[in-house]
C-alpha cells in the first residue's frame, strides 16, 4: 500500500479495498479509516471511523447516525449488527458489524457508510490511518 488518503468516490473505495487487503496480508489487528475533519452537519465535535478487523466492522454512532446505518443495512443483507454497546459515560453507541464480504464489497459499504450514515459529502477526504 502506498497511498494513504483519497478524495474521489472511486479511488476511496480503491483506498479501503487495499486497506483491508493489507490488512488481512499483515494479519494486523485491525485497520482504521477516518476522515479528516468532522461531517458537515455532525451533531459532534468528534470525527467518526471505522475500523475492520477480521469480519467484524465497527464504529461509534450517534441516535440519528445509528438509525441511518441501520436503514443502509437493509441493502446489505450478508452484514448483521452482532453488538451494541452504550455506556453510560458516552453519547452514543459502538456499534459491530459481522460482515463476511470481499474487499470490494467492504469498500463500497464504508463510502456509503461515511456518506450515508455519518453525512460527508461525495468529495471527503479518507486516510488509512492505521493497517
């Protein structure tokens, strides 16, 4: 992997493919994808992200950011929700995804996930922040 960030919707989703790709060569942890400043109308101060590790997928969500992932779900009838978590010294939810996809699939379901769920527009920028 050399390249580390992406603005355009295809070469983001060339971006998290080949994260993930590294990510699963290295047998790492996990992989990160964050933006690089918060979404436009985000109800937080906070950037959001993603993170894959195996097959699970997970990522802190708001109420209303939490409602929109799980309508997203609908069109991804091969990921399930397996886990949500909501301490009560956070607003939020973490949130695990169970997916057992290839990394093209991966790829289109976290730019639609940034842009659906957490509302960044088509031109965000990503970084692989961690593979």
């Amino acid at each position: 992997m050399t390249r580390f960030d992406a603005t355009d919707p295809a070469a983001r989703r060339e971006l998290f493919a080949a994260t993930v790709t590294a990510h699963r060569e290295r047998a790492s942890e996990f992989c990160t994808l964050e933006p690089d400043e918060t979404p436009p109308d985000g109800d937080d101060e906070l950037v959001p992200w993603i993170q894959f590790g195996g097959t699970t997928v997970a990522m802190d969500c708001t109420d209303a950011e939490l409602d929109r992932l799980k309508g997203l779900l609908d069109e991804y009838p091969d990921f399930r929700i397996d886990d949500l978590e909501r301490p009560e010294e956070a607003e939020g939810t973490h949130v695990r995804i169970t997916a057992h996809a290839d990394e093209g699939r991966l790829a289109d379901f976290f730019d639609r996930v940034f842009q659906r769920a957490f509302g960044y527009p088509e031109g965000y920028r990503v970084w692989a922040v961690s593979v």
